[in-house]
C-alpha cells in the first residue's frame, strides 16, 4: 500500500510540474503572440489615419475642382451686373486653374 501510495503521489507531483510548466510556457508563447498583435494594430491604425486624411484633403479638393469645372459652361448662366462676359469667363477659368493646382497638389503629395 505504502508502494502504491508513493507512486500515486509522485505520479501527481510530477503531472503538477508538467501541467505548471507548460502553462508556463503556453503563458510565454501567448504574451508574445499578444505583443506581436498588439504592434501590428498600432501599425495597421496609424496607417489607416494617415490614409483617411490624405483622402480627406483629396476630397476637399477635388468637390472644389469638380464645382469649378462646372461653372466654366454652366447649363444657365447668368451675367453678374458690371462684367463681361470676357471677365466672367476669365475669372472662371482663374478659379479653375487655382483649384485645379490645389487638387493636384495634395493628390501628388
């Protein structure tokens, strides 16, 4: 009994260590793969903020642009008191070109 008793209790000891250390060493792998994790979303979210503000400024740019393509041969067009049409046509076209580069600008950039 004795035999059987002592067996039984270092069988149990022994299962105890192993179970502790592979806890212990499924413990180390899952810290790491937490790390490894966590910078890859810290990456992955800085990256995607700096996107979404490049589109942003794009965007802005590009609603003007288009508004400006439009006003160049508007479907009715009216004629500001005071001007001709030569200055009107020549101020479009300004307003284009100075939204076009700003467009432009922030798309190469």
């Amino acid at each position: 009994m004795e035999i059987l008793s002592f067996v039984s209790l270092a069988l149990s000891l022994t299962n105890g260590f192993i179970l502790g250390f592979v806890t212990i060493k499924g413990n180390r792998k899952l810290e790491v793969l937490k790390s490894k994790l966590s910078t890859q979303t810290h990456v992955t979210r800085i990256q995607f903020e700096t996107e979404f503000d490049a589109y942003k400024k794009i965007w802005e740019t590009l609603v003007k642009a288009k508004y400006s393509v439009l006003l160049l041969r508007p479907f009715l067009d009216y004629q500001p008191h005071g001007e001709s049409e030569e200055e009107r046509k020549t101020r479009r076209l300004t307003e284009f070109s100075t939204n076009f580069d700003k467009f432009f600008q922030h798309l190469t950039s």
